[in-house]
C-alpha cells in the first residue's frame, strides 16, 4: 500500500465530528467546482468523453451558434493611436486649425491632461486617400492596408470608459478596470478550449517600435484572474530566447526530462487525490506543455524555412522582434491551432510629435498588417480568423503642444475576416472627431460581438464569482449584427 493510500484509509477510519464535517462541506464544493470546471462531469460517460487527459476541452460543448472564427489574433497598438491620423478624416476639424475648441463638445466631459487649459483645434496631420470598392477614406499613410480594405470592417464608433492606459488596458482586455479579471484571452480558452497539442491555447507576444515610448505592459493584460492559471496567456519574446529556462540543462536528455516529467506528475496526481486543488490539476498540465513546448517552441519560431517571398511581404527579417516578424508567428501559431493570439506593438502615446510620431508607426505596422491579412487568405485561413486591429483609446481633437492627449469618447478600431462584413464602415464621430454620434458602440459590444463570431453568447459564458455571475462581457454587452456577414 502507497503512503498516499495510508494516509486516505487512516483519514477514514480516524474521523471527529468536526473533521467529518468539514470534509463533507469540502466535498461538495469540490463536487460544485468540478461540475463548473467540466459541466459535463456529472452528466453521461459520453457527454465526459473528450481530448486526451492534458488538453483542455472547452466548456461551450455544443457551441451556441454556427462558429464564423475559429480562433482571434489581436493586434493590439499600445499608447492610444490617434484616429485623426490613421482612419476617420474630419475636414472641418482641419479648417479650424488653431482656433478654439467650441465648448460645446467638451463642457462636461472627462478630459486627461488637458483638463482646466485653454483648448485648441488641432487638425489632421496626415492627408488622407481613397482605397477600395467603396471609396473610404484613410490616412495615405497606410497604403498598404489601403490595398486590403475591402476586406476590413472599419468601426468609427467605439468608446471606452477609460481615460489612462493601464486601466484603458484592463478594459479592453478583461472588460473592467479593475485588476483580476479574466483577459479575453482567458475566457476563451476556457470557453473553447484549444485545438493545439504542443503550444499554449492563448500565446502572447510583444514589440516596441523606434519612437522610444517603452511604456510598461504588465503581464496582468493576460492573465486568468479567477479562472485557473492554465488559461492565462504565455508570453513568447521575439528575441532571444523565446521562454527562459525552456531548454534543458546541459547532460539532461529529453527522455531523462521526460522520465522526471512524468514523475512529477505522478506525484502531483496523488496529491490532487487527496486535497482536490485545481491548481494542482493545472500544474500537472502545465508541465506536461512545457515539455512539449521544448521541441514546438524552437519549430515555431525558426522561420528559416519561410520562402522569401513570405519574408519580403511581411517586411521582416527572422528573429529581429519587430512587429512584422510577430505577425508572421501569429499566422505560424494560428496554422499550429493556437486559439488566441495578441500581439502587443508599443509606443502610439504621441502627447508630441504626433506628425512625425504616426508616420514611424505607419512603417511598421502598414505592410505587416496587410501581409497578415494577405497570407492567411491565400492559406485559406482568414475565413476563420477574426483579426482585431485596436488600442486602449483615442486621441483628442484639441492640441497638446504639437501632439494629442488621452481620449475615450471616439475612435478608431478595424477587425477583418471570421465572419467579419468586410468593405463597410460602421458608425461616425462628430464633425470634429471628438465624440462618437452615430452607432457608438462600447468595448463590451465588440467583446459580445467577437464571441458571437465564435458561436459563443456572451451572456452564457460565465463563472460564479463572489456570489455573481461573472462574465467577460459583466452586466453589459449587445451584439452589433451590422458587424457581421
């Protein structure tokens, strides 16, 4: 008999009245957190039949609706671009140049650093062009998005209620201010599972451009706040190595490694029998990951073996942590069924120097973001993927020196293919881009609607938390069908 089975035969013959309820109060919430963990633990052997033992299924088994995505690569452009620069031209704000912003717009509203100054009409930069079937107008900045605009939805609308990044990042990503929460990334993952054998369901990576601005991104953005930690995100550096500590020390073989792996698992595995701790579970999971990461890992990331062609339509060279060379491992991970992928690109909070600030960020990010666009089309894969092009916020209409503060009350985002209506704009911010008039739409309408591209209702994936139903979406969220094919 192990020293584990002792120990559980001597628990149940030597029980006190208070350990016996206790246990049996542990019980049952173990038996509740299990059925919420695996809902279909407690129904028929077939509804629990499933993935191998270490992979994740997902809890939305059978979806809600027909899916249109499969998986979301986010490109998330940290800093706040300013959308009078990039996607929603507004003539008038140019032809007031340097006068003063009528009160009109701004008595009232929450304003960052410029909050008690003298206001002042600071128009477009940039000039902007005609692309696609439809005409829309961009920053002729961008020709390379340009080129692929019919196959963009373009969203004029959005808001946020948050006006200082990290907690403009929290929103986005978790739908709250608040830390703690579950990230997008998360909720996914959790509701979907992953169809990936070697690699994370939810892969983060990141990039900083020649502007200088390295603000902090914490690794908070990704995490699974309440959910078990096997569902946050893991971060890949697009230099070096690309997760410390991956490779094995030097004598140990991977089947050495592999024997110790399986040892502790094991281990764990009998443990978890006793004291039925989720995070055990996620443990024994995430070792076995990592050891399948040390051969995926090092495969994913040599692009070598990528035809020039590919190289030269990303505008990349291999290994250099650019942003274009972390679109071209977005689209490797998305082939290897990675469910979610976010891509962090830095430096777009352009308090000055905003003329010359979009025009370095426009060389980065133009061709790559075509490229990705391009690519997975020609694979057959943009179909289904939902790629989302967003920040925190906006910037503001009025002068901050010769740049533009925080704002949140109107500006720019794009998603393209999964289902997305392709070659539209949808909704407008008023004639001086300051707020959002027509269809606003929140950051808790595009998190219900990108879940419903994925066949989820937002309002059905959720988790009791403190006594509530927690949800990415919280106590809001509609879904803006005009968004969708």
């Amino acid at each position: 008999m192990s020293p584990f089975e002792e120990i559980r035969q001597f628990r149940g013959q030597q029980q006190t009245r208070r350990v016996f309820l206790g246990r049996a109060s542990q019980g049952l919430g173990a038996l509740a957190l299990a059925s919420l963990l695996k809902p279909g633990l407690l129904g028929s052997a077939s509804a629990a039949t499933g993935p191998a033992k270490d992979r994740w299924p997902g809890v939305v088994r059978p979806l809600h609706f027909p899916a249109r995505a499969k998986r979301v690569i986010w490109l998330t452009q940290a800093g706040g671009p300013s959308h009078l620069e990039t996607f929603d031209p507004k003539p008038k704000l140019a032809a007031m140049h340097g006068q003063p912003m009528p009160e009109s717009f701004t008595k009232g509203k929450q304003i960052a650093q410029l909050q008690g100054q003298k206001l002042t009409c600071f128009g477009p930069q940039v000039k902007f062009q005609r692309f696609g079937k439809a005409g829309t107008e961009i920053s002729d900045l961008f020709p390379q998005i340009g080129s692929v605009l019919d196959r963009i939805c373009m969203i004029r609308s959005m808001t946020s209620e948050a006006i200082n990044h990290d907690p403009a990042h929290m929103f986005m990503n978790t739908g709250s201010q608040i830390a703690g929460r579950p990230s997008m990334g998360a909720w996914l993952t959790y509701g979907l599972g992953s169809e990936s054998e070697d690699l994370p369901g939810f892969v983060v990576l990141t990039s900083l451009g020649r502007g200088g601005q390295n603000q902090p991104i914490a690794a908070r953005q990704w995490a699974a706040g309440f959910l078990p930690s096997r569902f946050q995100g893991v971060h890949l550096r697009g230099k070096g190595d690309p997760v410390l500590y991956l490779g094995n020390p030097p004598g140990v073989t991977r089947d050495r490694q592999h024997r110790v792996v399986e040892t502790i698992n094991q281990l764990n595995a009998r443990h978890d029998s006793v004291v039925d701790d989720p995070e055990i579970s996620t443990r024994i999971a995430q070792y076995e990951m990592a050891f399948q990461m040390q051969a995926s890992v090092p495969e994913l990331m040599d692009v070598s073996k990528e035809p020039v062609r590919v190289l030269e339509q990303y505008g990349c060279k291999p290994g250099d942590g650019s942003f274009a060379s972390n679109c071209l491992l977005a689209r490797r991970l998305a082939e290897r069924g990675v469910r979610f992928i976010q891509l962090y690109h830095k430096d777009w909070d352009h308090h000055g120097g905003v003329k010359e600030g979009v025009a370095l960020k426009a060389q980065e990010v133009d061709r790559a973001c075509m490229a990705l666009i391009t690519d997975l089309e020609q694979r057959d894969m943009l179909k289904d993927t939902l790629i989302v092009w967003a920040g925190e916020f906006g910037r503001t209409p009025m002068s901050q020196g010769d740049g533009r503060d925080h704002h949140n009350a109107g500006f720019t985002v794009w998603m393209a293919g999964g289902g997305v209506r392709a070659g539209t704009v949808y909704g407008a911010t008023d004639e001086l881009g300051y707020s959002a008039v027509e269809n606003p739409i929140d950051v808790h309408d595009l998190h219900a609607t990108m879940l419903r591209a994925l066949g989820i209702e937002h309002t059905r994936l959720a988790v009791k938390f403190q006594g509530l139903d927690a949800r990415l979406t919280g106590i809001a969220g509609k879904v803006i069908p005009e968004l969708l094919a």
